[in-house]
C-alpha cells in the first residue's frame, strides 16, 4: 500500500483513521494554557484532514482520562461533554459546532486557575 516493504507504526496508524497522537497533545496543552484558539486551528487542520469528529472526541477524552495531571472531576466534566457530543453525533448534529463544544469544556476544566 504505501511501495515500500516495510510497514511503520505510522502506517499503521494512517491505516486505522486514528488522528496522530500529536495533535491530540496539542489540543490537550492548548487546553492547559487556556488558549482555545490554538486547541481549534489543530482541531480544523484534523478535520480537514478528514478526520471524522467522532474518533477526534474519543481520543481526546481517552488522553485526558489517563493523563494523571488531571483531577477525577476535570476528566470527569471532559468526558460528560464528550459523551453528549458523542450522541448528538450520531443524531447528526454538526462536527465542528459539537467539537468546539468539547474543545470549550476541555480548556475551562483543564485550564490551570
């Protein structure tokens, strides 16, 4: 698939449509430092990838759930507003209104006060 006869974890991970892990990061730190701005130009930069929003959301709120940084109740109130956005993506709602919702949320309950 891709001409060579090795095949990379990256590969892999291109095959799989999982977002890299990287801009997963970005949006997290963005998120720390309280910069929604930031955390959306790699979110729009993901989808316009094509990315589809849902796997954007579920390996957000996974890196935020194992990121021992954060307190139970800001992974908690990241992966509410996740599962909300979740739902009303499979109602067809529209992804980048609900991804700048989960995004909004993430900065407020990771944000550093």
């Amino acid at each position: 698939m891709f001409g060579s006869k090795e095949i990379s974890g990256a590969d892999i991970v291109a095959v799989a449509g999982a977002v890299e892990t990287s801009d997963v990061d970005k949006i997290i730190s963005a998120c720390v430092r309280d910069r929604y701005d930031e955390a959306m130009v790699v979110v729009d930069t993901v989808l316009k990838h094509g990315f589809p929003a849902l796997q954007l959301i579920t390996q957000l709120v996974e890196s935020v759930v194992s990121d021992s940084r954060f307190t139970d109740e800001k992974k908690s109130d990241v992966a509410l507003r996740c599962a909300e956005a979740d739902k009303a993506l499979v109602d067809g709602a529209d992804e980048s209104l609900q991804l700048a919702a989960v995004v909004s949320v993430t900065c407020v309950a990771l944000a550093a006060r």
